[in-house]
C-alpha cells in the first residue's frame, strides 16, 4: 500500500525535518544567513508553539518528534557533509511513523 500525502502535509513535514536538521547543525542548503543564527532560531522553535502545530496538522506526537530529535542530534555530529542523507532519512522515517499501525499521536 502506497501513502499519498496532500501537497500541504508535504510543505508542513518538510518544514519540521527542515526545522529538526537546523537545530542540530545541519544548515546545509543555507547559505544567506550566518550558521548560529538559523542553529539557535531552530533551537527557539523546537517545542513552540508554532512546532506543536505543525505535528498536529501531520498527526504526529511532539513529544516523541522531541525524542527523535535528541537522537538525531546524538548521531549527527561530526557529520555535516552528509546533511542530505540524513534529511532523507528523517523525512522517511516519519513517513514510516505516519503509516505504521503501531504509532498511537496524541
């Protein structure tokens, strides 16, 4: 079975993995804009509310997305010149999370 995603959830989930590889110091496409600074706004913005919003509008569980990312951040350092990979990696396993019977969101 194949899962479509609305144009929108794709917009809201590219946002929150965007948002996840900032925090932890995977900038990389972005080049107009000093590295601390989109490091700490991504920072500010995890558990926001505008955070919180955007896992519900994916069905997701901010809390759990909260302990991804704690993982996330423990298995990418040092490795910032494979930022790509691992953006595809999240992007997957959450769509994984989003199909899996197993996943209960709050």
């Amino acid at each position: 079975k194949k899962f479509i995603m609305k144009p929108e959830e794709q917009l809201w989930l590219n946002t929150l993995v965007r948002g996840l590889c900032d925090s932890v110091g995977l900038t990389h496409p972005n080049f107009d804009i000093s590295e601390w600074k989109i490091i700490k706004e991504a920072r500010e913005w995890l558990g926001s509310e505008d955070f919180k919003t955007i896992c519900s509008y994916l069905k997701l569980n901010p809390d759990y997305i909260m302990k991804l990312h704690e993982k996330i951040e423990t298995k990418t350092k040092g490795k910032k010149h494979i930022t790509d990979r691992i953006y595809s990696a999240i992007y997957t396993r959450i769509i994984r999370l989003r199909t899996s019977n197993d996943y209960i969101p709050s």
